[in-house]
C-alpha cells in the first residue's frame, strides 16, 4: 500500500507524489501539462508525461521539510520520526511559504 500526496502549484494540482515500496513516484496531472499557464513544480522535475521514480524522496520534496526547531516541534507534536521525510512532508508541507503545497490524499 502507497501513501500519496496531492502537489499543488500555485493552487493548481501539478501532479501526485507516492512512497511505495520501491521508493518514490511523481508524476504531473494531464490536465497541469495541457494547461498554458502551468509551470514545473522544480527545475529538477521538468514536465514530463512519463512518471518520474527514485529510491530516495526527491530532493526539491525532501527540501519543503522544516528543519531545526520546527522540525523538533513537528516531530514532537505529531510523534513522528525524524528519518520519516514523507510522513513529515505530508503533514508539514500543507502551507509552505513557496509555490508547492503537499497535502495528503485522503482514502
């Protein structure tokens, strides 16, 4: 079972992130890639129809995470392991101070 995460670009859904148990999968929603105004959520990820797949939680995603003390103030409220980046993305990534927000897809 995968979790998933719902990558909105400027309020626009971009495309689905998932850990899996192979590592991670990206990919952008057809109708992000077809509109004129969408952009790349990260130089790293340009668009792209085919699904983008790594062992390791992408660095662009993996560099959302809050560090120092509000990392420790997520992990502490939460209860959630430091070393448990998708986790944290998702519950701390759902009102970054960038373009990308991350929110959980629900079941």
């Amino acid at each position: 079972m995968s979790k998933k995460g719902l990558v909105y670009f400027q309020d626009m859904l971009a495309g689905v992130l998932s850990e899996t148990d192979e590592g991670y999968q990206f990919s952008y929603q057809v109708d992000y890639l077809e509109n004129k105004n969408a952009r790349p959520v990260s130089l790293t990820l340009p668009f792209s129809s085919q699904k983008y797949e790594s062992k390791v939680l992408f660095a662009f995603f993996d560099g959302l995470i809050p560090e120092g003390w509000l990392l420790d103030l997520a992990t502490t409220h939460w209860k959630v392991k430091s070393n448990d980046r998708f986790e944290l993305l998702l519950l701390t990534c759902r009102d970054t101070i960038g373009s990308v927000t991350v929110i959980p897809e629900k079941d």
